[in-house]
C-alpha cells in the first residue's frame, strides 16, 4: 500500500508540473535595421540573388529589404516610379542599361529624394528639360554621369549648374558642349571634386581657364582628347588641390607648355597621364619633372623617345611608384638611365618598347629591388638573360606580364616558379612554357590570375600541377591550349573553388566533362568556349544550373549546343548580361 502511495504522488507531480517553456525566435522588427543591414550586406556580397529570395519569404522581410537596398538598375526607364516607390531609401540609381530615358521619366523622380548618383552614361533621349526637372527633385544630388551624351549642349550643361551640390561629373563625349556651358558648370558647381571632359572637341582654352579660376576643389581632372594648350594648360596646373590630372591624346600640350610650368605649380599632383601626347618629346619632359616633386604615378606611354637625360631627369622625382613607357622607343643607355634614376619604383610598364635589350635590362632590374610589378609584353629581343636578372633581382613581383617574349625558352621560364613565389599575377601568353614551367609555378600558391593562351607544349600533366597548388586562383586563360583535355580542366576546377573566369576557346578536345566539373565553381561568372565542337546542351545546361553568376558566355562555333541549353540559360542564369552569339559564320 505504501509503495501504491508513493506511486500516485509522484504522478500527480507529474501532472501538475508547469510545462516547459517554448522559445521563439523574436520577430524580425524587433531587430536594428543597422544588425539587420550588416546580415544583408554579407548576404549580397555572398550571393546577390540571396536578397530576392530573402525580400520573398514574408511581409517583414520585404519592407527591410526595401529599406536596405541602396542601388537601383532597372532595364526599363518605365519601371522608375514603381522602382523609387519601392525603395524610398535608395541612393544611386543607375539607368545605363535603359537605352532610351525620356524627359518624362526624369520629371518622375519624386521631389526631396534621398537620389546621391546618378548615371545615365549610356542613356539617350532626355535633354535639358529633363535634367531640369532632377535639379529640382534632388538637391543632394552629389554624383552626375552624362558620358556619351553627344546629344547635350550648352542648354544641357545649364540645368546641371543648378545642381550645386555636385562634386562628381562626366561630360565625357559630350561634344555639343561649348566654353559657355562649361562656364555654367564651373560658377554652379564650385565644390566639383572630380570632373571629365573626355573628348569634349567644343571646349577651348577659354572655357578651361573659367574652370581652373571657379574650381578650387578639384581634385581629378580628365581632358583627354580635348584642345587644350599652353594658355589654359598652365592655370590647370595651379589647382591648388590637383591629385589627378589626365591628358591623354591632348596635341596642343608640347614641348613648350611643359617648359612653361614654374615653381608656382600645384605640389598635391600625384597621378600624371600624358599618353599618345604627340607633340612631347623627352626634352619638354626633362623639363617638366621639377615643377612635379610629389607625383606618385607618371604615364608617358607612345609618347616620347626614352633617352639617357630624361631618364636621369626623373630622379627629381622622388616619390615615384609607378612608370608607364608603353610602345616608347628606348635609345642606347635609357632604359639604365631609367634603373639608376627611379629606384623607388614599385610597377614599370615596358610593354610593346622597342630597343628593350637584354643588356639594358638585366641593368634597370638589378636596381630595382623593390619592384612589385613588371610589364614586358612583346618585348621580342630579351632573352632567358633578362628572365634570369628579373627571377634573381625582383623576387618580391606579385605581378608579371610577358606574352609573346618569343625568344624565351621554357627552362628560363622554370626560373619564375622557383624564385618568384610571390607572384598574384603572371601572364605568359604565347611562350615556350611546358609542363616542367607549370609544375615550377605550382610553387606560386597565391596566383589568383594566370595567363597561358597559345602554349602548345602544355598538357593535362602540367595542369594538375596547378590545380593541386593554387586555391587562389580565380582567373586562368586556356585559349587554344590544344594539347589540354577534360582531365586538365576537372584538376582546375577541383582545386580552384573561387574560379571566376576561365577561356577555354579552341581547345578542342574540351567535353562536356569539362564543363560539368566547371559548374561546381558557383562563383564562375565569365564562360569562353568557343569553338569547342564536342561541348553540348546537355554541359551547358549543368553550367546553368550551377553557375548562377555567370554573366558572359561565349559559345560561338560551338555547333552541339541548341535550344536546350538556351532553354536552361533562359530558366536558370538570371545575371546573364552577354551571349557571344551561335552563328556558324562568326
């Protein structure tokens, strides 16, 4: 009985025992929206669809979503209200993609928007009307692209002088635009901080030097292609806080505006371009250098003869980092003159240079301790002297370019992988390199980009190599590798999770194995197949269903591929946004 006692009271506990508490996960609106964008920012930078699967899983996940989102891209300037309605907080908005912007659709922008930038670059057919009415409706505006406007004029370039609070401007290939409409610019918008006159043909000295006098706070300025010459040239050169200054193409600036500059120059430039300046020769930029103390970035590419004084004339420049000399013809002694005289330089592009010897430069190098990145693509004379000097020398590169070194042979090339384990980048298109190169380079175990198109001694051995040793890689460049097959390329895409671009264009022994082994690369965005007979529908479409980013595929010539895979393109690649077309005839 006892025992019958003590059973029925331990049941009744039992009964009346509170139930234990359920815990639910508390509502999305109890949840900072700053926590809350800080979850999104990293879904987005994961994976950009994630946020539409998100904003779909409820009421609440939609409105934050809405009030996340910061850029807008429609494909059709139609949807612009509905767009702006649905995302009050967005701040850029970018109609690039919309080929046609009526007037109408600006004036629909709602007054007092949150709208910072802009960019209608590739937009027709609004003109002034249209920008008047966004003055209007957007006084913060800050950031205006009207590249390519070739329809906009002075009328155009009024309507944005209202828009005060600008710092950021392309008028790049405007070319109706007049010194009367960059006058308006310049008095409206004083606190422009970056500005492009790209290929602006109507501007004269006139319009550039209101420019310089109304805009002190210029901080980068484009003029490429434009007629400036030495009368405005001189005012630019004042800006007081000058960092960026681009004059690309500009045949008014000589020899003599160059010798003009004077100690009253602005000291905060730090980023010269003066490329394909026809009318520069090394004596105007011998004279130059000392108006130019601070200047971090020189590029002087198709410009000038490099010779010996110019050379030496650049040591003034203490700070340099980077020389561009692309297709410059070097005389006897320059290219040292250029080793002894720069040896703070970090990246030296030699690229297309004729009189490159490999005398002068085993020289440059061998001063050049310091040096991170090195161009000398088409440099045909070097030989494996010069490659021996670089690999000794310049250990530290991250960055090697030499396609088409054609007089390198494939044991130099073994010489890169041993010494330069640094390297990030290395293209080595065209060359002599084999499998033995390729098994050297698997020391680089930090390449994200690699190079190899039109190396026909390279096999499926040689890339096995790569693929076992360099998990970074994201970029790799197959292009008529023909001795290359499906085993190769599954070691590729096996080892490399983060690959993002591959060309396998003309490697014709390439199969639909390949492409899905590619498809478990869920970051692949760009595809080149073209000309690989045997890929299929039946490849494509795995490459569809795994590759979710991809956004630029080329399958010219690839004679397999039919509706199907078009169909599973259509179904699944949402970020497609360029399909190298299918006819037989490209």
């Amino acid at each position: 009985m006892a025992a019958a006692a003590a059973a029925h009271r331990h049941n009744k506990r039992r009964l009346i025992s509170p139930a234990p508490t359920t815990t639910t996960a508390p509502p999305l609106d109890s949840l900072a929206d700053e926590l809350l964008f800080l979850v999104l920012d990293r879904v987005a930078a994961a994976d950009p669809r994630a946020l539409k699967s998100f904003a779909l899983a409820s009421r609440a996940c939609h409105a934050a979503e809405s009030r996340h989102r910061r850029l807008l891209r429609p494909l059709r300037a139609d949807l612009l209200p509905a767009a702006l309605a649905r995302y009050p907080s967005a701040s850029r908005l970018d109609l690039s993609l919309c080929a046609r912007v009526p007037d109408a659709a600006l004036a629909a922008v709602p007054s007092g928007s949150s709208l910072r930038a802009l960019d209608l670059s590739l937009s027709g057919g609004f003109g002034a009307a249209g920008l008047a009415a966004l003055a209007g409706a957007c006084p913060d505006l800050a950031d205006l692209d009207l590249s390519n406007g070739v329809h906009l004029g002075d009328a155009a370039a009024a309507e944005v002088a209202r828009m005060r609070a600008l710092q950021r401007l392309s008028l790049s290939r405007c070319k109706a635009l007049t010194d009367m409409g960059l006058g308006c610019v310049a008095v409206g918008c004083p606190d422009l901080r970056e500005l492009s006159l790209k290929w602006c043909l109507g501007l004269t000295d006139l319009g550039l030097h209101l420019l310089a006098l109304k805009c002190k706070k210029l901080t980068s300025l484009d003029l490429s292609y434009t007629m400036i010459t030495k009368q405005s040239f001189l005012a630019i050169m004042k800006l007081p806080n000058l960092q960026v200054l681009t004059l690309v193409g500009c045949i008014g600036i000589d020899d003599d505006a160059l010798g003009s500059l004077d100690k009253e120059c602005s000291k905060s430039l730090q980023v010269l371009d003066m490329s394909h300046c026809q009318n520069v020769t090394d004596v105007g930029v011998s004279s130059m250098v000392k108006s130019i103390p601070n200047l971090l970035e020189l590029d002087l590419s198709y410009c000038c003869h490099v010779t010996p004084s110019m050379g030496r004339s650049l040591q003034k420049i203490t700070k340099l980092r980077m020389l561009k000399l692309e297709g410059c013809k070097f005389m006897a002694d320059g290219l040292k003159a250029i080793g002894s005289s720069c040896v703070s330089i970090r990246e030296l592009s030699l690229s297309k240079c004729s009189g490159v010897t490999d005398t002068e430069l085993s020289f440059a190098v061998s001063k050049l301790k310091n040096l991170l990145k090195l161009d000398i693509t088409c440099c045909r004379n070097i030989t494996d002297v010069s490659v021996a000097a670089i690999t000794s020398s310049c250990t530290s590169l991250i960055s090697l370019r030499m396609e088409s070194c054609s007089h390198v042979s494939s044991g130099a090339l073994q010489l890169i992988g041993k010494n330069c384990s640094h390297l990030e980048e290395l293209d080595l298109t065209d060359s002599d390199l084999d499998d033995e190169g390729l098994k050297a380079l698997a020391g680089c175990s930090n390449l994200s980009s690699l190079k190899i198109g039109i190396c026909l001694r390279i096999s499926d051995e040689g890339l096995t190599y790569i693929g076992k040793s360099c998990p970074k890689l994201r970029d790799i460049d197959l292009y008529r590798c023909g001795g290359i097959s499906d085993d190769g390329v599954i070691q590729i895409a096996q080892g490399s999770p983060m690959l993002a671009s591959i060309n396998l264009s003309y490697c014709i022994e390439i199969t639909d194995r390949s492409l899905m082994s590619l498809s478990k690369c869920t970051k692949l965005n760009t595809l080149e197949i073209r000309g690989c007979p045997k890929v299929s529908s039946a490849g494509l479409s795995e490459i569809a269903m795994g590759c979710r980013l991809l956004s630029k595929l080329d399958i010219k010539k690839c004679f397999q591929i039919n509706d199907v895979g078009m169909l599973y393109l259509s179904q699944f690649s949402h970020c497609l946004r360029q399909v190298l077309d299918l006819s037989p005839a490209n």
